[in-house]
C-alpha cells in the first residue's frame, strides 16, 4: 500500500452500515510500519485528529481476515496502559495508487481498526532503533505500566499471548501501551493457537501445548523485563548461540554462568545484576510454567517494589532522551 496520502473510499455495503459520520473522511497520510498487518498514519479533517489505523486485507474477495475478527472482540478495552481502539469495519473498498504513471490504481477489500496514535512508536524503536538507555528506576517505571495493563487484562479474562517490543507502544504522555490483540485469546479457552514471537515466547508456546495463557504472557513480560534493564539486549535466543554461547541453555541449567557471560557480553560489572533483579527475572523464566512467578508474586516481589517515576518525571525525562537521538 503507498506511504502518500490515499483516500479511504466507501463501498456500497459500508454506506448502508451504520458507521458514524465523523469517520467518513479518513485520509491515509502514510505508513507508519512494516509488521504482518500494516499500521497507517490517518488523518480526519473534520475533527482534526491524527489516529492509526491497522489494515487487515482480505483473505479473498469475500472472506474477513480471521485476525482482525478476533482482534475486534478487543475493542471495548480501556486503560491507561492498553491502546485505545475507536472504530472497526469489517468491509472497505481503498483504492491503491499505481507504483508508476503507466499502471492504473487498483482496488482492494479490506478491514480496519482505528485505533489512538502512539506518536513516538513502539519499544523496539526505543530501546532498539534508538538505544536509549534506561536506568534501573526507568526501567522499573515501564516495567509496572506493562504489568499492570497485563493484570487489567487478566482481570478482563484476556491473554495477550504476543508480548514484545513491537507489540508495546509510547504513548502522547509518554506512557507504554500495550498493543496489537490480533493474536490475543480468552483464558477461558481451552486451546490456544498462537505461537507467540520468537526470542520473546514461552517454551509451551513453542511446542504448541499452552494450557495456562497467563503464565506464558509471564514469560514474555521477563524478557521485556531483561530488555529494560539491559538496553534492549535479549536474555537468550532460539536454539542459538551468542557469543559462542547458549544462553538459553545456560539459563535453564547453569544460571551463575547465565549472569556471568552477560556480564561478559554486555560488559557489565559483577554488581550490574543484582540478586533482587536476578530472583525476579529467574522466576518469570521458569521452564515449567506451573512454577513460574504469577502476577501477584511479580508484584510483590523486591525489585518491583523499588522506586519508580512520576508521570511528570517520566515525560521530562523521555522528552530529553527522544530529542538527544
């Protein structure tokens, strides 16, 4: 789809919808990333508001992307630390502007989310893209945002299932938001299809025998919690070696030597990892996923309780940090 300004034209079955007006005139400004489903830079200049808007095509002619159907069971969410969705349509006809002046446009179904704006984008870009490092205090500060948008979620009886930096947006008041439920389940479901993203899911959901949803999304938050701490270093990789080691396979089996080569990579010093931080992460990491940290032990666990940002503190200080890269 073309990153300039495209019109988002209505076909006759979302003109007898009873969509509301005020979306009737979206303007698609550009593209805003390069995932499975493309996110777009809308613009409606009757209420002057820059939202995102996620396209999910059509399998064929007439058949709904199922992701976006499940994607939609989401959107009455509503919490500080979870994206705001607006508006969903199951029909759309856009028309995609020619590559050159020698090709006709063409037409395409899709559907769409519309859904709030993250204007300073996801964590990957952030601590991955940017490198901005976070200071323990920083990273503490994000790490209860994400948990508590997860807990909001449990309560809600909803397993996101695909926690990663992608996946994890920043906000207009510089606030993590949890994003992108394509791929999100009920915990009341009895199988779970999802696969997570490799370097971020739980072992069960690599072997496809997920029985406990919270417990992987556990796992994907330790990881989360490593790339803060660490400046968006992976604890381990998939049956790779870094550095000539297997820290996965370190971490399940030699956990002294796990810390130690970090150390080594990262050139940390021997008190960079702290035992509070070390007892948290090892518990969100736990192979055996009946014995992993469950929420409640994450949150009163020693290191989670130590001291955190204001949100006025949190916006001076990522403020400074997006405008010095």
């Amino acid at each position: 789809m073309s990153t300039q300004q495209t019109s988002i034209s209505s076909c006759p079955h979302t003109q007898r919808s009873s969509r509301p007006k005020r979306f009737n005139d979206l303007v698609i400004v550009s593209q805003l990333n390069q995932a499975k489903f493309q996110v777009m830079l809308a613009f409606s200049p009757s209420l002057n508001h820059y939202f995102a808007l996620k396209v999910f095509p059509y399998l064929n002619e007439e058949t709904i992307n199922p992701c976006f159907l499940n994607e939609t069971r989401f959107t009455k969410l509503r919490h500080p630390n979870i994206i705001s969705p607006f508006h969903s349509e199951q029909l759309k006809t856009i028309e995609v502007p020619p590559t050159t002046s020698a090709e006709p446009s063409q037409q395409q179904n899709i559907s769409y989310t519309l859904m709030e704006l993250a204007p300073y984008g996801d964590f990957f870009d952030v601590l991955i893209g940017k490198r901005i490092g976070f200071d323990d205090k920083l990273a503490r500060t994000y790490f209860h945002q994400l948990i508590n948008g997860l807990e909001f979620l449990h309560q809600k009886g909803i397993a996101h299932l695909d926690v990663k930096p992608e996946n994890l947006l920043l906000g207009a008041d510089f606030q993590l938001k949890i994003a992108d439920f394509d791929s999100a389940a009920l915990t009341s479901q009895l199988r779970f299809t999802s696969r997570g993203t490799k370097y971020y899911r739980a072992p069960e959901l690599i072997k496809n025998s997920c029985k406990n949803p919270v417990a992987a999304y556990i796992y994907s938050a330790g990881v989360m919690l490593f790339l803060f701490k660490c400046g968006g270093a992976l604890p381990h990789l998939e049956k790779e070696k870094i550095f000539d080691a297997d820290l996965q396979n370190l971490l399940r089996n030699d956990n002294d030597s796990f810390w130690r080569k970090h150390e080594e990579i990262q050139r940390r010093s021997s008190c960079f990892f702290d035992d509070e931080f070390k007892r948290l992460f090892n518990r969100m990491m736990s192979v055996d996923a009946e014995e992993r940290a469950t929420l409640e032990e994450v949150k009163n666990s020693e290191w989670f309780n130590g001291p955190t940002y204001s949100s006025e503190e949190l916006a001076v200080i990522m403020e400074e940090k997006l405008n010095s890269c």
